[in-house]
C-alpha cells in the first residue's frame, strides 16, 4: 500500500464545491417534491464527495457492474443526495432531479433498487442497512475472493437499533477489513436531539469495544475525510468505523443545528440559501472522476440450479422434510458454487450443517441475530453473486420480519428456510412454534411459499427456490412423516397434487406438512364406513393452485375441509377461502390451532387442537349430516 498523499488545494476546493453542489440540488429536488429531507442531506454532503469522488472505484456508467465498490445508504430518507451524486458523476441529467418523487420518477423517495441501477438494497425502515453491506464485504471476500469494497453510511439515530450492534458484532468478527460503515453524527433527530447528541468519546467508545478500527473525524472537514477512508484502506482485519462529527443543515443560515426543520423542503428560505452556498462555489465544473476500478470477479454461469442426484427415498420411509432441506441443500451446492447457507446456531436442527459438512467454506454462521442474518443473506445475493439459504426456527424469522419485509421491497433473492413448525414441535411449547409464518410471508409481493410434504418434495422445493427470481420461503416440519411420493415425481410452482382421490369422494381436505398425513389416515378411516373424501396437498401455499382447487372441489360438490398446524388468520384456509370466494359456489370449513398452545407430546397437541385425523373425521361427518 502507497503512503498517503495529502489532496492538494485543488482537489480540496473541488471536493468543497462538489459538497456544496449536492446540498444545493439536494434543496432543488426536495423544493420540486415539496416534500423530502435536506437538512439530513447537507450533513452529509462533504462524505458523499469524498466517497464519490475520492475514494470510490466505481463505473460511473454502469453503476450495477460487479466488480465496483459497493455503496449502501442505510440512513435511505437522505436519498435526494445519493440522487444529486449519482447526477454529479454522469449517470444522468442533472436535470433529472426535478423529478423526484413524481409518479412517473425512478427516483423515490427512499432508494429502491428495482427502479435504481445504482442500488443494490432498500432503504429508509432504519438500522438496516449495515447488515446488508456486511453481506456484500463477507461476499466479496469469501466468495468472489475480489477486492471491492463497501461502504455504508448511517445516521446517528439509527444507531439506536439493535440490529445496528448485530451487524457490528459480525463485521468484526468475521474481520471485514473490506468494509467501512460511516456514521454521519449530526445531533439531531427527526422529533428531538438524538440520545448522544454530539457525545463523540461515547460512540468511540462503543465502537471500539465491538472490535472496529475507529476514527472520530470532522464530517465537514474534506482533508480529514480523505485521511480517514485512506487509514481505512490500509487497516487490516478489522472493518473501519468513521465517526463523522456533522450538522443537520449544514450550510443553511437560520437552519444549521437547528430543530424542527427534519423532512421538510425548504421553500422560499432555500432560495436564500442556495444564493449563500453559491457564494462558497469557486467552481461549478471540475475534473475529478470516480477511481478506476481493479477488482476482478468470478463470472457467473447462467445455467439453472439441479440437485446433484434425485431424492433417494422409498415410500413408506418415516423422513423429517427439515432433514430433507438440508439434504437438498448440499445436492445443489455441488452442482452451482454459488448457492451459499446461512444460520444462526441452530443449523443442527435445521439441518443446514448437512451443507455446511459438505462445504464449509460456502456458510456463514450468523449466531443468534436473526435481524442481522436475514439482512446478510440479501446482501450476499445482491448483484446476483449467490444464491443465499437463510434458516432458523420459523418462529424467530418473525424478529427480523422488518428485514424481510424490506428485502421484498428490495425484490431479493434471498431464499429462506423456517423449521418447527406448528404445535406439532410437542413439548417445546409455544414459544419455539411458529405458527403465524405462512401469514408472515403470504404477505410479501411475489414471495413464493413452500409447504412440502414429505421428504421428495422438500429437496424439490430448495431446487426450485434456487432458480426462482425473487424472495422464497420454505416451510419444513419437524416430525419424521411418511415419504408418499416417488424419487422422479415432478413439482411446480403453484400447481398442487392430488394424493388420494375417489369417484365417490363428497369433501375435498387440503393440508401441507404434518396435517396433510392427518387428512391421509382420516382418509383411510372414512373409508371403512363408505365416506369417501379427496386429499389435496398445496405444496405452494402462495401461489396457490387456484385451478387445482376449483377442479377438483366441483368434483366433490363444492364441499372443502383446510386443515393446517398455524393459526386461523393468514394461513391455508385464508388463502383458499380468498382464491375461491368470488365464485360463490363453494362453502370451505376451516380448521387450524384456535388458541396459543402449550407444551405436550406432538400427537396429543395435534387431537387437542383439533388437526388430527380424528378431528377431520368428525369434521367431514358433520358436513355430510
């Protein structure tokens, strides 16, 4: 590494001129919106131009190539300078700008990357963007082994988010030396000063204590930026944390450090203070370029992701579809590098360590921080650099549903994996059942829910999540069940199987996991007395077979029993009752868990909550009364 070069004067002034232009197309932009964040962009202004300008190594005309650095705006209601940077270096018109917030605009109000080449993750719900850059800097040095970096900037107020403190724990741990988080610390929050204010010895503090090399520096002082990201570059295993000491508003007269001015346009007054900040321009044209880019990565094979050998199962055979994910999830890691696993400290009963054996290199322990694991894995998959598996007990992904929440916004890739679910988990209790998570992830635009059902399906369903575009779910059981399907059967997004049907079937059950075994042995019950119903197994909760379902419940005279081991509300018969409701021909009899549950062996908790195959016997008897 080449000493430090101070910046001479000249580029110290650009840099300021530079500065001073984001602020002013930032009050620009927000002033055309009526609506937006200046003051939160003036105090970053000077870090925006350094990186930009200085430090970054980047294609300014091709912002999503993926050997650039990479950029993350965790504090995302400060977009209108991203915006105003990426302007600056050429991607677009200035002009542009103007635009913002429109309806007919790619430039939102927060950064969103589906309309944004030059973002690779949403921003805006705060305290989440670190996590995603940690998976970006883990990538970039485990996996596509490239020298890239990543930077991110954060307000001080989300720093108040304990995710936040997950994602500093990991980087250092992990010693992400590629990455840089930058805090712009300017007092002042939305309602109120922040709870530090400008307590900068507090944040060293902190920071250093998680294991970061820290510097405290003036946010506004262009030299001392420069020297910070320089002692950044060259520190090793340790990622760098820039305390930036700033002002919210800087450079607004009458504004600067002053409260009640957060996200709001500045109006007449910024007319005022444009003509001030023109004043500090020596310049309004410069020379300076983002930093050729060095980094070289592995080039990605378009090919479809298969599992490397069909399932191996023989019917009858009593298999856990959890134990299958992980079967499944090895299959594919030999056939396609890129797929990647991630858990926290609890992959022996996920039974992701059944990959993590196989390749040890391609997982990332995440411990016990789901917030912080659910951000990583959509930062591994952003620029389509892996194909990430994100697992934990089903229950605890509903901790980091912010997260999730915001990768859908993202539209990620990311696929996830929850196990124990349902009451039928027995004597663990309720706390460790996940019964609220087909709700959770129904709710997420085109976010795939798998529900398989026996052991085949399962590995099925990882070998189809690894090839779809967006964000996917996984639902797997705890319990061994029976395999019902044979090793070459075929499945398919949205199209649900029939497994066990009559010409004298009267009710269609539908089930998925556990519950679809109950409805197969009251199948056989029913049958002794010459009541005769069909089975359906979803195996997509979402989408869901909507064809399938009027089919085969005209079949039977419009008669459909939902069985499921979660609660009433967002699950498999709330899904089924709002594909077939507005056809009026249908009348569907719901059971699922009514109430929280308690500790007890699984099949007992199965018959007291009424989803045990006796229950559907009763059920479909008092429908046919």
């Amino acid at each position: 590494m080449t000493e430090y070069h101070r910046p001479d004067q000249k580029k110290v002034q650009a840099l300021k001129d530079i500065a001073n232009k984001l602020r002013i197309n930032s009050i620009k932009s927000t002033n055309a919106a009526n609506s937006g964040h200046p003051t939160s962009c003036a105090s970053m202004a000077e870090i925006m131009s350094v990186l930009f300008f200085n430090t970054m190594k980047y294609k300014a005309t091709d912002p999503a190539d993926p050997s650039n650095d990479r950029f993350v705006l965790s504090k995302g209601h400060a977009a209108p300078v991203l915006y105003a940077a990426w302007a600056e270096a050429g991607l677009f018109p200035e002009e542009r700008l103007m635009t913002l917030r429109k309806i007919d605009s790619e430039l939102e109000g927060h950064p969103v990357p589906e309309r944004q080449s030059f973002v690779d993750v949403a921003t805006g719900s705060l305290g989440q963007g670190l996590s995603c850059a940690c998976g970006m800097a883990y990538t970039a040095k485990h996996f596509d082994k490239s020298s890239y970096r990543v930077f991110c900037v954060l307000g001080d107020g989300e720093s108040a988010e304990g995710s936040v403190w997950e994602a500093m724990h990991f980087a250092s741990y992990y010693k992400l030396d590629n990455l840089v988080a930058v805090f712009d610390v300017n007092r002042l929050g939305q309602s109120q000063p922040t709870s530090l204010e400008h307590d900068m010895e507090t944040y060293r503090k902190r920071a250093e204590a998680f294991g970061w090399n820290t510097i405290v520096a003036d946010g506004h002082d262009i030299e001392a930026l420069c020297r910070a990201f320089y002692e950044a570059e060259i520190s090793k295993d340790r990622p760098t944390c820039i305390l930036a000491k700033t002002y919210k508003g800087r450079g607004f007269p009458d504004v600067e450090d002053k409260e009640n001015f957060h996200g709001k346009p500045l109006g007449s007054k910024g007319v005022e203070i444009i003509a001030h900040l023109e004043k500090q321009i020596n310049s309004f044209k410069h020379d300076l370029r983002p930093g050729a880019v060095e980094a070289t990565v592995p080039e990605i094979k378009d090919e479809p992701v298969k599992l490397s050998q069909p399932p191996n199962y023989k019917i009858g055979d009593k298999v856990a579809t959890r134990n299958a994910y992980g079967t499944g999830l090895a299959k594919i890691g030999e056939t396609c590098d890129r797929v990647v696993a991630l858990d926290c400290d609890v992959k022996n009963s996920t039974f992701s360590q059944t990959f993590k054996k196989a390749f040890p290199d391609r997982f990332i322990e995440c411990f016990i921080a789901e917030q912080n694991m659910v951000g990583v894995g959509v930062g591994c998959a952003t620029r389509a650099r892996t194909i990430p598996f994100v697992s934990t007990f089903a229950c605890f992904l509903s901790r980091g549903y912010d997260q999730i929440r915001m990768a859908g916004i993202s539209h990620s890739s990311v696929n996830f994996c929850g196990s124990h679910v349902g009451c039928s988990i027995g004597e663990d209790g309720a706390s460790q059942m996940a019964l609220e998570d087909l709700s959770m992830f129904r709710s997420i635009p085109h976010c795939v829910v798998f529900y398989p059902s026996d052991a085949v399906a399962c590995e099925r369903s990882v070998e189809l999540a690894a090839n779809y575009k967006y964000m996917t779910f996984i639902r797997s059981s705890r319990p061994a069940t029976h395999v019902i399907y044979n090793n070459d059967e075929t499945f398919e997004i949205g199209k649900a199987k029939v497994v066990h049907q009559n010409e004298k079937d009267k009710v269609l059950v539908v089930g998925g996991g556990v519950t679809l075994h109950e409805a197969l042995s009251a199948a056989e019950q029913l049958a002794k007395e010459n009541i005769h119903i069909r089975v359906m197994d979803l195996f997509t909760v979402k989408p869901i077979d909507k064809e399938g379902l009027i089919e085969h419940g005209r079949a039977v005279g419009g008669r459909i029993v939902t069985v499921e081991d979660h609660y009433y509300e967002g699950g498999i018969g709330e899904a089924i009752c709002s594909a077939v409701a507005e056809l009026g021909e249908f009348k569907v009899h719901r059971m699922a868990v009514p109430r929280v549950p308690q500790s007890g062996p699984s099949t007992a908790l199965l018959e007291m909550y009424g989803i045990s195959a006796s229950s559907i016997v009763k059920k479909v008897k008092a429908i046919l009364a």
